[in-house]
C-alpha cells in the first residue's frame, strides 16, 4: 500500500465472503519504504461509532418516555426549587423574574443559574483566550451542551492547542472564584451544516479533560433535559405554543453600541408556533427548531448568548428546551422571533455521546486462511462478495498487480478538488460502501473539507467501477461528513483515521451488480480480542488505485490489489511505524517495497 491509497480497504477471507478489517491511514517515511510497514485503522475498534452513525434512529434508551404537558399560565414571580428532591436544573439560590429584556438588561439573581457556563477561546481572533464566546450548559461532569455554531470553524485535529475552556459556578465573567475546565473533545452534530440550511441540528457537545466537582461545590449544577419523547408530534410540541420560557446569558445589552454584560443576564419569553407569521417565515427546520420571543421586539436572546440554554419550570426544578441558535435580522429585531435548538430532538444523540458504552451485540466470527482463487458465496451472503471471484498472484501494489475487473465492488473511489487545481473529479481516496447512504473512509481524506459548506465542494463518489476513467460508473454526491471525535490527525499519528460520507442519493444496491456492501468485523468482546483482530500473520488483501511507481508518483487507472499480511506491532518494523495500537495495526512484507 502506498499514501496514495489512504481511505481503501484492507480484507481478510472468511471461507465465503471478503470482511474488511482495515482502513489504510498512512506509511511513515513515504510510500512503502524498506523497515516501515503500512499502517492501518483497526476497524474492529469502531463497531459502536459506526453504528452510531449509520444507524442514528434505531437505537433506544431503557428511559421510559414521558409525554409532559406545560400550563401556559404565568408561573410565580419567585421559582422556589427543590434540590433536595432533584438531581438537576435548580441553582444555589432560587430565580427571581420580573418583565425584562436581555437586550436593554435584567440582571439575574446570582447563582441561581448554576447549570450554565462560559464557553472561552480565541474566537475574535485578537489572541484573547479567554473571550466569552458562546454560552453553555452541564450536562453532568465530563461533558456541556451547546450550539454546533459556536463551535464548528474550531480545527478539531488541534484541540487543545487552541486552549478552549469552560468556566462555570459564576454571576460575573470576571470573578475570581470561577471553576476552569479545558475542553479535549468536540463532537458536532452530524446532520449540522451551517448558516446555509438555516442552523438545522445546531447542537454540539464538549468533553472536559477533567471533571467538574459537581458534589462538592454548591454553585454547579447539572441541567435537566426533557425525557424521551413517544412521537415526533409529541416532539413538535414541546415546548407547546405559548409556554412562558426563560433565556439566560451573557449577551449584547446594546446592539448599537456592542455592549456586553459582565453580569448573567435573564428574561422571560413565549414559545411561539411554527405557524405563526413572525415564526413561519424565518425558521428552517419545525422538527428540530422552534421559535421564542414577545410580540413587540426588542426581546431575546443576542450575540453572545449563542449556545446558551432556555428552560421552562415544571414546579420544583427548571429544565432546558432547547439551545439559543439565531436570530434573524440582528439582535431581537421587531417581528423576528429568536431560533432554538429544539432538544426534544436530539435525545438519543445526546444519549450516544454521553453513553457511549450502552449498545452491545453479540456476534461473533471466525477467520479462515485464503486460497489463491476466492470463490464467493453472494446468494447466502449479503455482503463482501464481488461481481466476480477474486483471484491474487504474487505482486505488489506498488509496481502494480490488477485486480479482475469488478471482483471487488464494495471500494468507492472519492474525489473531490483534492490537489487544488481545480479539478473536482480528481481521486483523492479509496472508500468502502457501507449501505445505500454510507461510505467508509479514513478522517484524513477529509478532514480538511470546510464542514460548513460541504455541497459546495463538490464531493462525490463513483463506484461500481474498475477503471477510474470508464463510462458506466455510479456517482453521488456527498452531503455530510461525519469524522470520528477523536480523530487526532498527523501530530499524533492518525489516531481514529476514520470517518464515514453521507450521500445525497442512495446507491442501487438491489439492482446494480456491480456494487455491493462491505462487511465488518463484528463487536470485540475485549480489549485483549481488539489487539488480536486481525491475527498476527493474517494474509490480508489491500485494495485500491494507489501509487505504483513511488519516483516518478505515477498512480494507475485501474484497480490495484496486493496480497500482505498482518504483522505483530511488537515487531520492530512495526513498533518504529505505528502510533496507537488499540486502533491501529500493521500491514506489510518484511522485506520492504510492498505494502
């Protein structure tokens, strides 16, 4: 394998079809050179993501789903909370709300909003890493919610060399006794694009390198997040149409004269339905957005609050409905209602992230050692199985061994104007086809992509083909990307090399013979069983339209294959060349040029 292949399948033979086993990430000291091995993703490593992503609404919560119902009725002046009897959404001293406006200025009682944060960084880009940038909430002591906007130009391959923090248990941005967490993850909403799909699935969640000392300290507090919905319409309706609400935050006082709080500021505001004319015409999404705010303007959340949550009273606590997102036209402008984040939502993707250890299988397999011809079995197979029976003779992808034509036609070839030269049809990467909508690739294939404005890349796939150049390929568009959140990048030797494209339009998988699904490994039942997936010794086939001519970077046109086997990464060729063993495993010969 070679750089050039980044992206493309590693197999191995299971008597009847072909299971992917790796995702090729990168050679140390360029391509297959004498002493290095090739390194690849250890895919067996990410069942869960995968799922997570591929199959976003069937996963479940044992939560019993509660259908609430919200008075319209004014609540009291004084919310009395009872903490000793929840576990979330009430402050160190009790809220307090009189007929006011974020915008023009109502102070809060201090601390009575413990479950919100000031999430920190560069984000004016004037070198001050401690700019109030968005607000935030706790969702308990690793992890804050908040908007996707707030943190989606961040370089998520360098996060901690931006020094992005939370400060929470505070009333004003400067005190002194504020607790300060360093944020390591960030993981944005999937299905999040930008500005240009109007902020749908505006939400995101930070992960803090240390734990905030919710048992001990009195002003910190986690925030309360509505239970699990039994319909979408339950869903649309929550919160229900004129619900009174209240948005905190450290936003603008004066949007002409850019006049920022010090001190936590409050307001009471409406839930407005979607079907309103103030509301209709601005929102983008009703099943994940809703709109707030009062009839006469000048009310709402503003710069500054972004991210930040609006919550309802259920008697005895507060809980969060939904994350402050936009605001058309400026600051709470007359007739424009402010855009929430809808959290009913978003249940289960909040639930994945901060649970990621719930979902568990129990598949297992069995790996067979290859012969020289692979007589695929795809009438009992739904997947690894080519058009044609795949067959290897010594050879090398390097200096270069083709494949029969359509005998491997689960690999993608991804393109996109990778080179910069204005060439949007250029291969870029190898892929796999994980189902009618999902591609797996390697993270940095992509990772370089503005996630923000991803259709304007011009991002697509072609698959079911031999030749790069042949006529009757299949091509779709890609319109997300989802990149693993613990993708570390080159600095740290491509940890979690992985990520999955979303297309536009589904692949013809029951009709087209020439494109077929790619298997996984199934879920590892410990780690001592990851480090052993692939075997040491494995014959393993690496796919793809790599470099065969390393001097001259002459890459071929058709479909490349080399028959290599895993190597034990105590093995000094290996130990020299990989970073992360839990993840990664090595592919090669010994004697160097191959693999």
């Amino acid at each position: 394998m070679s750089l050039c292949d980044t992206g493309g399948p590693i197999f191995q033979w299971l008597g009847d079809s072909w299971e992917q086993v790796g995702i090729s990430s990168y050679v140390r000291n360029g391509c297959a050179s004498i002493g290095y091995q090739s390194v690849f993703t250890r895919l067996v490593s990410f069942y869960d993501w995968i799922d997570r992503v591929i199959n976003r609404s069937n996963y479940t919560s044992s939560t019993t789903p509660v259908t609430r119902t919200t008075a319209v009725s004014r609540p009291p002046t004084v919310y009395t909370c009872n903490s000793n009897n929840v576990s979330c959404g009430c402050g160190l001293t009790n809220v307090a709300l009189t007929p006011s406006r974020i915008v023009g200025g109502e102070e809060a009682i201090p601390y009575s909003w413990s479950m919100i944060v000031s999430l920190r960084y560069d984000c004016l880009r004037n070198g001050n890493l401690t700019t109030h940038c968005c607000g935030g909430s706790i969702l308990n002591k690793y992890y804050i919610l908040t908007a996707a906007h707030c943190v989606d130009k961040i370089n998520q391959s360098s996060i901690l060399s931006q020094n992005i923090t939370i400060a929470a248990g505070l009333h004003n941005l400067t005190e002194i006794n504020q607790t300060i967490r360093r944020v390591d993850r960030i993981f944005i909403h999937s299905g999040y694009i930008g500005e240009i799909d109007l902020f749908k699935n505006d939400i995101a969640i930070l992960h803090l390198i240390e734990p905030l000392d919710l048992d001990t300290n009195p002003r910190i507090t986690r925030t309360c997040l509505p239970s699990r919905m039994n319909t979408k319409e339950d869903v649309m309706q929550y919160p229900s149409n004129g619900s009174m609400l209240a948005v905190i935050g450290w936003g603008l006082l004066n949007r002409l004269n850019n006049v920022k709080p010090q001190l936590m500021q409050q307001l009471n505001v409406y839930a407005v339905h979607h079907i309103h004319p103030t509301c209709a015409q601005y929102i983008g999404r009703v099943d994940v957005q809703f709109c707030a705010g009062v009839y006469d303007g000048s009310r709402g959340p503003c710069n500054g609050d972004s991210g930040g949550p609006i919550l309802q009273w259920l008697g005895d606590h507060w809980e969060q409905v939904g994350i402050a997102s936009y605001v058309v036209r400026g600051c709470a402008a007359v007739g424009y209602p402010s855009v929430y984040t809808r959290i009913a939502s978003f249940y289960d993707w909040i639930q994945w992230i901060i649970n990621p250890n719930n979902y568990t299988t129990t598949t297992t397999t069995v790996a067979y050692r290859p012969q020289a011809v692979y007589s695929c079995n795809n009438r009992n197979t739904s997947c690894g199985c080519g058009n044609r029976n795949v067959a290897f003779i010594q050879s090398r992808i390097i200096n270069g061994d083709e494949a029969i034509p359509y005998s491997w036609s689960m690999i993608v070839s991804i393109r996109y104007n990778c080179f910069r030269d204005g060439n949007i049809k250029a291969h870029c990467c190898g892929g796999t086809i994980l189902n009618e909508y999902y591609i797996l690739t390697a993270a940095n294939c992509v990772d370089q992509i503005d996630h923000s404005s991803i259709l304007s890349h011009n991002i697509t796939i072609a698959a079911g083909i031999h030749n790069l150049t042949e006529i009757n390929q299949t091509i779709r568009r890609v319109d997300q990307i989802f990149i693993h959140p613990k993708y570390a990048g080159q600095a740290q030797l491509y940890k979690n090399d992985i990520a999955i494209l979303h297309l536009a339009e589904p692949l013809d998988l029951d009709t087209n013979p020439f494109i077929a699904r790619t298997c996984r490994p199934p879920r590892a039942n410990s780690p001592e069983y990851v480090l052993r997936y692939p075997s040491n010794g494995s014959i393993l086939a690496a796919v793809g339209w790599g470099t065969f001519d390393k001097l001259a970077f002459r890459k071929p046109q058709l479909l490349q294959q080399l028959s290599i086997y895993a190597i034990d990464h105590n093995d000094p060729t290996c130990a020299r060349s990989i970073g992360h063993v839990n993840v990664q495993f090595c592919g090669g010969l010994y004697e160097g040029g191959k693999g």
